[in-house]
C-alpha cells in the first residue's frame, strides 16, 4: 500500500504548508484563494464531465442517479449533520472546504484504479500522478479553508486502502463503463461544490453524495438480471 501511503502524506504535508500560509493572509488574499479554488473547482468538474458524458452507455443514469441522490442526501440531512461537526472543530467554513476536498481526491479514475493497479499488479504510477495533484490541491485548499483540510487525508487513506484490500474480488465488476458513469457523477458534484465556493448557488454537494451509489447499485442490478 506505498502508493497510498504516499497519497496521504502528499494530502496531509500540502495541509499543512497551506494551514501555515493561511496565517499570514489577509482577508482580501483569502477571497482571492477563494475564487481561484471555486474555478479550479468549476473547472475540474466540467472537464470530467466533457471526458466522460460521450463514453456513458447509459445517457440517463447520471441524471437519474444525481436526482435520487441528491433526495436521499437531503432527507438524510448530511449537509448540515457534517457541517455541525466541522464547526465543533473550526470556526471558518471548513465543512464546504472538506466536503469538496473529499469529492476532489477520492473520486476520480486515478483515486480509483490507482490502489487496484498497485495490488494486482504492484504498480503505483497512478497512485504518485495522484499524490502529486492532490498535493497541489490540498495546499491552495488548506490555505483558503485552514489546517482541518488534512482530515480527507484519513477518508482517502480509508477509501484507496479498502479498494487494495478488496481489489481481488472488484476487478470484474469494477469497468471502464461503471468507472465512467461514477466519473460522471463525481464531475458534477465537483462542479457543484465550485459553485457554491463562487457564491453562485449553494448546491449543498454533500447532500448529493448519495448519488454515486446509484450506478453502482444499478451495475449491481444489470449482473443479477
């Protein structure tokens, strides 16, 4: 597990070096970090979209799985549960940096296939590009958010570490057709959370967390049909 070990380290010293940057900003620094992460954001999200919307073999899934998400996460209220526990622990508006932290790093072809190349095969390629993004992520999103960004160190960790250990038995079910609709998935919600960092709609993206599980619950469906 080198790989991921090396994505968390990556994640969590990039928290640390932009926690100590964030310190000696003004405020008006601090907006500028803000909008720069909210197009980073915006920007991210689209691409992943762009990549992926032509490869989906399932043209309504992601619309259907955003809408049945997005419910469930509302009626679970998952917004304002995480947001009352970041603020237990921040003052700032750490719980929209976090949610789209966690979105950024764990969702992605790379966050993914990565621990599963590293256990089948003991390459760690996509697992060191990933470290180096995401250290580059979580410096900018540190210095805009603070310190606390270094929590989605340990969600990465506990995501790419369960895809190692259980990557044996998910190879077969996890293709390049059920990574793409997740894929697709993940670019709006990316894209979600840029907007709400931009002030232009709060989205709420951790309420539509739920709705990356609707492709796999239907992939899930297909096989048994």
């Amino acid at each position: 597990m080198i790989g991921t070990i090396v994505n968390t380290a990556a994640i969590a010293i990039g928290s640390i070096i932009g926690g100590g940057i964030k310190k000696g900003l003004g405020e008006k620094y601090q907006n500028a970090l803000y909008n720069a992460m909210g197009l980073a954001a915006c920007g991210i999200g689209i691409n992943a979209i762009v990549q992926t919307m032509p490869k989906s073999i399932y043209p309504v899934l992601f619309i259907v799985s955003l809408a049945i998400g997005s419910l469930a996460g509302f009626a679970l209220n998952l917004d304002e549960r995480f947001d009352r526990l970041t603020t237990r622990f921040s003052k700032a508006n750490l719980g929209q940096g976090l949610s789209t932290a966690i979105i950024m790093f764990c969702i992605g072809t790379l966050s993914i296939l990565g621990p599963m190349e590293s256990a089948l095969h003991g390459n760690n390629t996509y697992l060191y590009t990933n470290a180096t993004l995401d250290f580059v992520t979580s410096l900018v999103l540190a210095s805009t958010y603070g310190i606390g960004i270094a929590a989605s160190a340990i969600i990465l960790f506990i995501w790419q570490g369960g895809i190692y250990l259980l990557s044996g038995h998910l190879s077969f079910f996890l293709t390049n057709d059920l990574l793409n609709e997740v894929s697709l998935v993940g670019g709006f919600l990316i894209l979600s959370s840029g907007l709400s960092i931009l002030k232009i709609k709060d989205c709420k993206a951790m309420n539509m967390l739920p709705s990356l599980v609707i492709p796999i619950l239907w992939f899930i469906l297909i096989a048994i049909i």
